[in-house]
C-alpha cells in the first residue's frame, strides 16, 4: 500500500526528532571520528535542511543528546559499548561543548533540547515520550546516529509506543556504511516509513 507522505507527516501532528546530534559525537572534534566521517558525507547536510523545513512549516523539533558524568553516576556499564565510550578522549559531560548540538543543525529558540544520561537511545526511560504527546505527535521523524544501535532503539521504542517513524534514510549513518544500507533495507524497513530528506521537504513544503 503506497504511504501517503503528505498526511503521515502534517505539521499538525509530527515532530522531528534529532539523535546524538552533537558535537562530541559527530562534531568537529568527535568520539566517534570514524562514525563523523561518514556523517559529514550526507547525514548532516541532510538533518540540517530538515530541521530548517521543519521550522519553516512549523514542525517542532526536538534534540535528543547523551551525556555521561565523569564520575559514571546514573549511566550504565552493562555493555560493551558504554565501556568503549569510556576509552575515548572525548568526555560527553553535562553542560560541555561535546553535548552541545552541532552547528549545521543548531537550536532555535523554539527548539526543545533534552539530555539523557542512560541507555542506548533517547526514548527508554527519558522524557521524550511526555514531551511529544504533550506536542501532539503521532508521528516522529527520526534522524541521527547511529543506525548500529541508536537508531534501531529509537525506532522500535517508538513504535512500541503507538508512534508513526518516519526515517529518512540519507539523514542516518552508520558505520560500516554497507551494514547500514542492510540493517535500513532488512530491518528498520518493516518498522518505519523509509523515504528521503528531498521527500520529506517537499511534504513539508506543499509540493
């Protein structure tokens, strides 16, 4: 059945949400340099002109950043990849550059940021569930990082919880890019709506 875009993504009713779209992430100085390499390609020219049309049309957006404490309190350390975050110079602590949102996307006024100092992505046991019901949302526009763990997470949190996921495909990264074609292809494609930033913009734009 062919997904009407225009209705699954009225403003009236979406919200796009950025993930992990920070400076200490895929920033100019990143924790990840192999994961900001990649996204430098496509993902962040991206993310930038959908929160600009999402602005635009009035579609709220919302950052999803993750920090972590130097002293560990309230994060976790059941997994491989919390412990490898911990092997990397850069410190995601709250109130730094590193949680800061990177530049090509920015924060405008009406933007809402939230910090999360726990789990693999930004909706289990945060405060982005409440915060997009109270914005009206029934669908949420996904982009960010990373498509290995972050992404998959965010997806199927939402879904579970009633949402719509609309994931535009060029405004995610994953490292390797090939798995990342895969797992969109194989596994987030029965999940979500896989489209395109240029479909999404247009949707927004009325074309």
């Amino acid at each position: 059945m062919a997904v009407d875009l225009h209705a699954l993504l009225d403003p009236a009713h979406t919200v796009l949400v950025t993930q992990e779209c920070q400076k200490g992430v895929i920033g100019p100085t990143p924790a990840l340099p192999q994961l900001a390499e990649i996204a430098r390609r496509a993902m962040i020219p991206n993310a930038a002109r959908l929160a600009a049309a999402a602005r635009a049309a009035g579609v709220p957006v919302v950052h999803c950043v993750a920090a972590r404490r130097d002293d560990g309190k309230g994060s976790n350390h059941n997994a491989r990849l919390f412990h490898g975050m911990l092997k990397t110079p850069v410190r995601l602590l709250p109130g730094s550059e590193a949680v800061e949102v990177i530049d090509e996307i920015g924060v405008d006024p009406g933007d809402v940021v939230l910090t999360r100092l726990h789990g693999l992505g930004p909706m289990g046991g945060t405060d982005l569930d409440p915060v997009l019901r109270n914005l009206g949302a029934t669908t949420i526009v996904g982009i960010g990082v990373s498509v290995n763990v972050g992404m998959v997470d965010f997806a199927f949190d939402a879904v579970n919880a009633g949402y719509q996921f609309v994931l535009p495909r060029d405004a995610v990264a994953g490292i390797p890019e090939d798995y990342a074609d895969a797992v969109l292809d194989n596994t987030l494609s029965l999940v979500t709506t896989l489209t395109t930033t240029d479909a999404v913009v247009a949707a927004w734009s009325g074309r």
